[in-house]
C-alpha cells in the first residue's frame, strides 16, 4: 500500500534533531512536566559547546523553558541533552566511569540479560528492594545490588535526587522508561546504552499470553484469558507501536515514520542492539564490545539455554489473520525492527 503524502515525505529524511523547535516539541512532554530537579541550577551554553554551570559542572537545570537549548557535549554528537548523556556506540572502549544503561523491552528475554549481566559478570544493579532507598550495597542471595529504584519515572526522579549514578556505587541500570531514564546520566558518568529487539508481533503474541496469568505484574489484566489474541487485537487493550514510542517519548498521540527515522538514529548511533531471534550471538557482541569475562565459567550458557521469566505458548503463523493484524497496528515498530537488522 502506498504510504500518506506526509509519511513519504519523511521516510528518506532523518529530521534535524539540532532544530530548536524539534527539541521542545521532543523533550518538552517530560521535562515540563515533573522532573525538574533544582530551579536554582543554570546553564550556560558555551560556544564550545560544553556544559557550564554557575557552580560546577555536574549541575544544571532540566527545565527547558528556563534554560532554553542544552548545548552539545561533543561536536559529532546530534542530540541535545538529555540524548546526549549516551555515549556515542563508536566511542570505544568503554570508559570504568560510564554505566550500562540496559532499556527493557518487556517480553525480550531482557529478564534473562539482567541475570547475566549480574550474575555472569558480577555488574552491581540498581534495584529497590526496601524502604526507604539508599546508596547502599544491599546482599540477597547471590543478588548484590544498590538499594535504589528505577523501574517507573517516579523512582528516576528519587534516583536523580539522590545522585544514584555520581555516586560510583551502580555498574548497570535497567529501565522500560528509555527516555527517563537517560536524565540519571552525567557529562563524567555517561551511559552506554544496550537493548534486546525481538520482531513486535511476536513479542505482542508473547505479552498477550504473559499479562493474561502474571498476576503479580501491576500491567496485569485478568479479561485476556477469555479473549483470544484476534479479539485482544481489535479492543483497546493491545499496545501500540510501544517501541517507537517510547525510544521517541511519543507516548500518546499519532505517529508517522519521522519517528521510526528517529528512533533508528537513536538506535544506531547510541544502542548496542541484541536480537532475541539470536540471543547468543547477541551476548557474545555485548560481553565482547564491554570486554566483560565470566566469573564462572559456562554461566552465560546457561542462561541462553535457561532463559528465566519464559512462559510457553503456541506460536503465531507468519501471514495469519492475526500476524497481519498486529503487523498493521504495530507497523512503525515493524519498520523500526527491519531497520535494526540492516
């Protein structure tokens, strides 16, 4: 099907993400809103380019209305603060300062990449596991973990506060909030984005059945386990294009591929991207590109054959009703996908 005259137009053209206007209507949905963190903290954009600050450099202000646009940290570096606290892919190797920032796309086998990442590499995460949150190593188990949350943009905004990521104590952060979640990060403690893809209808498939019995999750919804995933298709329930939309903070409101333009730059110029479809290569990349080693010996294997918060269900056809039906509801994702394989 040929594409609205507004989509052609953008598809073959990667939007300027310089642009001043581009920037506020971006950042603005979550900047103006409750993450503003100190009023008192001000930006001085330097012709340089680099972050000053009337009190030093590790504090300024989130507030764009106040502050206007945050200048670029580094010259080959296209997005505008907060983007720009990733480091670029191609800054190799990775420095001891800067912090695995691992985005979590539900139902990617991302739960199993935590357990390697903590359990095979020995990497300190950020987990709340009790009131209140502290900068302190907290020990269940073989879990070793800084007791600070960052699982909703809530526990961010409490993480920020307290300078989780200054404080040197964290190796790795995970979050379903990319965007967010990117406002912990520093010019001296940068992140280094990393995430698992797996093709959007067959993750889509995966979720339907996940959130239908996992009633310990809050996304819970006890009415998918009488409706099939056809009819779970056709109601208000089945996201939408969740991918895009979040790499973008388009959570709301229509798309068009000028976003998918923008979340596959996001993508190849900040993000160590897995594949689920090929999970151990996909660890194999990772534990080469941060020149991670086991601390015992065949523990990534087992998680690759293990995989942990794995639920069985009858696979979906490829070229089904409902294979095409999700296709098309998700079919930005779908692009943003395709784009990741090249």
């Amino acid at each position: 099907d040929s594409l609205p005259q507004d989509e052609q137009n953008s598809v073959s053209t990667i939007p300027d993400l310089s642009d001043p206007a581009f920037a506020q209507s971006y950042y603005g949905q979550f900047i103006n809103s409750e993450v503003i963190i100190s009023n008192n903290d001000a930006v001085s954009p330097q012709n340089d380019g680099a972050l000053q600050s009337k009190e030093d450099q590790h504090s300024y202000n989130v507030n764009m209305s106040t502050t206007g646009i945050i200048q670029l940290t580094e010259k080959e570096d296209r997005f505008q603060y907060p983007l720009n606290m990733l480091r670029d892919l191609k800054v190799w190797p990775v420095k001891p300062s800067e912090v695995l920032y691992f985005w979590h796309i539900p139902k990617t086998a991302g739960t199993s990449l935590k357990h390697v990442l903590e359990f095979c590499y020995g990497l300190i995460r950020a987990e709340k596991y009790r009131e209140p949150q502290s900068l302190e190593i907290l020990y269940k188990g073989k879990h070793r973990f800084v007791n600070v949350g960052t699982d909703t943009p809530t526990a961010i905004i409490e993480a920020r506060k307290i300078k989780l990521v200054e404080s040197g104590m964290v190796q790795t952060i995970a979050s379903s909030f990319f965007y967010e979640g990117t406002f912990l990060f520093t010019p001296d403690h940068r992140g280094r984005m990393v995430t698992m893809l797996r093709h959007p209808v067959e993750r889509a498939h995966s979720l339907f059945h996940y959130l239908a019995q996992a009633t310990w999750e809050p996304t819970y919804d006890p009415a998918l386990a009488s409706m099939s995933f056809l009819d779970y298709g056709r109601s208000n329930r089945a996201e939408d294009n969740w991918i895009v939309r979040y790499l973008t903070n388009r959570k709301q409101g229509p798309l068009s591929y000028y976003y998918v333009e923008l979340a596959t730059e996001v993508l190849r110029t900040k993000c160590l991207v897995g594949f689920m479809d090929y999970y151990e290569e996909s660890i194999r990349r990772i534990e080469k590109y941060y020149g991670f080693k086991e601390k015992k010996e065949g523990c990534t294997q087992y998680y690759i054959d293990t995989p942990v918060n794995k639920y069985p269900h009858p696979p979906i056809e490829v070229g089904s009703v409902e294979w095409n039906l999700f296709a098309r509801i998700n079919k930005y994702d779908v692009k943003l996908y395709e784009n990741a394989e090249l």
